[in-house]
C-alpha cells in the first residue's frame, strides 16, 4: 500500500472520528428535542422527511413508523448522553477541566497598633466556588519587629488541625487543617487567628507565603488559592499600658492557645534559605495587598466544560422532571 493511500486512510478515520464526536455531543443535547419533533415533522412533510425504521428494515413507510423512529432518537440520544458522562469522567480523572482558581485569603483592615499590644490576625477564606476541604496557611513576618503569640481556632469551620506551629526566631507561622466530605462551601470562612504583638515602632508586614494552600474538594485537591495576602500593620510609639496588656494577655489566655512555646524543629517552609527580614521602609502602602498566582489553565479544558455542562444540564432537567412528579 503506497504511503499516499496510507495517508487517506488515517485522513478518513480522524474526520469519521471528528464526525462522530460531534455528533454525539449534539444528540446529547438535542436527542430529546428531535424526538418530539419527528413524528409531528412526518404527520406533514411525509414523504420528504426519511424513515429510519423504512431505511433499517426495507418495509414500506406507515404512520406509526414516526413513534417507532422516536424511539430510536430517544435510545440515541440515552447512549450518546451514556457516552458524554464517561467522557467527563475520564476528562475529570486526568485533571480536564482544572478547577479554577477563585479562593482568597482575606485579612482585617484594622491595622494600627499600640507599642507591645497584643493584636489578632484572622485568617478567613474567600471565593470558594467548589467545596474545599483542606487549608495550609503559611505566614511569614520579621522576628525583629513582631512576635507570634499564640494561634487560636476556637471560630474555625475546619474540624480536624495536622499543623499548629509558630516560630519567633525564623518569623514563621503554620495552621493546616481541614473537615471530612463535603467540605466547605460557604461565602466566607474564617479558617484561624494568629495573635502578634509589635516589639519595635513602624511598619511591619505579614505575608502568606507561596506554600500556602487550599485545596478542592474535586477528587484531585486542586489548589485553587488565587492570590497570596500581605497585610501592613503600624505599630505606633506608644507603648501599650500594663492593665490593657493583661487585659489583652487574659483574652488571649481564653482562647485556648494552640502553641504556648515557638517550634523550630518541624518548620520547612522553604527548600532554600528563608527570606531576609522586611526592609524598614519597602513604599508599601498601610492595609493589605496581593499578589496573584499566575493561571495555568490547559487550552483544551474546554473539553471536560462541555461535557460538564451537558452532564450537568440533563441532572437539572432529571431534577425539575421528578420534583414534578412526586407526590408533594
């Protein structure tokens, strides 16, 4: 066989390939709709209109024929939706389409501080589009300027905490934990609170750090963290008073602390050396920033959303059909 004809052939099977991927995708989502339309579509341009069953058995065309061909259409379009919701799931279990990511880390705006006042950092998850069941939160700051007092989760909707750890010498903060299937999914979440106490004037930054996660709950843990927070704290002159610093010291105390000495041990935030500490003055701007992580969204993760969205648009008409017809 010459090369050429060889050619033809692997020509002609791709376009019979192309041919019948397309073609199942819209009997998939047009099957139902063209099986209600051919009998009435024979009861008035019969014989223009084929007959399938005609074609398919060699019999003589009658009136009944147009359900019996209705059926066919529905039998179709039942394999060809069959076919698209394999192809999703295969798509799904090979990472097609990504889950998007929409998730943020969102700090407090209050941001001026007293000289050796205890202040809160909480630590709230935003922008969840698909439940999340997991969350690493990595803070990095400047030992010489704040210090980490304890890390509470007392308003926290994760249920189960693998990592609570604070280090004052390497400016290092962890808090992972997570809860069991179907994860959560609410607007906003507080995750956990770090409590700081400024050591010395001016301004001082915390920063999420790139290891920081959040995980999908969709089968692959999608980390689907979109940006990374820093947040800008002022931390004034004045010193705080010794009754509002035992005030604070006793709220603190009444949160059950998760860490009352710093770990070091445990810490690996970084294959490299750890940053340098924060500059004294870096032009940033007093209150919370972010830096967005760079999308990487496949070019044929159009694939897997069709799918989904033929998958999920039969699931809202099987729904609306059997709300229907329950009984109430």
């Amino acid at each position: 066989m010459s090369i050429w004809a060889v050619c033809k052939q692997v020509l002609f099977i791709c376009i019979a390939i192309l041919i019948s991927w397309v073609g199942v995708h819209v009997v998939a989502i047009f099957g139902l709709f063209f099986a209600a339309a051919i009998p009435i579509l024979y009861l008035f341009f019969t014989p223009a209109i084929p007959c399938f069953w005609c074609r398919i058995t060699g019999a003589t065309h009658k009136g009944h024929h147009g359900l019996i061909d209705a059926g066919l259409m529905l039998v179709a379009t039942a394999v060809a939706i069959s076919l698209v919701y394999l192809e999703a799931r295969i798509l799904s279990y090979v990472g097609f389409p990504p889950t998007p990511k929409t998730v943020s880390f969102v700090i407090p705006a209050h941001n001026q501080y007293k000289l050796g006042e205890v202040f809160p950092m909480k630590i709230e998850v935003s922008g969840a589009k698909q439940p999340v069941n997991a969350v690493q939160a990595d803070l990095g700051f400047d030992p010489g300027k704040l210090e980490v007092v304890s890390i509470t989760t007392d308003e926290s909707f994760a249920k189960l905490f693998v990592q609570k750890e604070f280090s004052n010498t390497l400016g290092y903060a962890r808090l992972t934990g997570g809860l069991p299937n179907p994860g959560f999914s609410g607007e906003v979440g507080t995750f956990g609170t770090v409590y700081f106490r400024g050591k010395v004037a001016g301004l001082a930054e915390v920063t999420f750090l790139p290891t920081s996660m959040v995980l999908a709950n969709d089968g692959r843990g999608t980390n689907v963290l979109k940006d990374f927070a820093t947040a800008s704290y002022l931390i004034t002159p004045e010193k705080v008073s010794a009754a509002e610093q035992q005030m604070e010291e006793s709220l603190v105390n009444a949160k059950t602390p998760v860490l009352g000495t710093e770990t070091q041990a445990q810490m690996t935030f970084y294959d490299d050396a750890p940053p340098a500490a924060f500059a004294e003055d870096k032009g940033t701007v007093l209150g919370t920033t972010t830096t967005t992580v760079p999308s990487q969204d496949d070019p044929l993760s159009w694939l897997g959303s069709l799918d989904l969205s033929i998958v999920k648009f039969w699931q809202s008409v099987g729904s609306a059909l059997l709300s229907l017809f329950s009984p109430q």
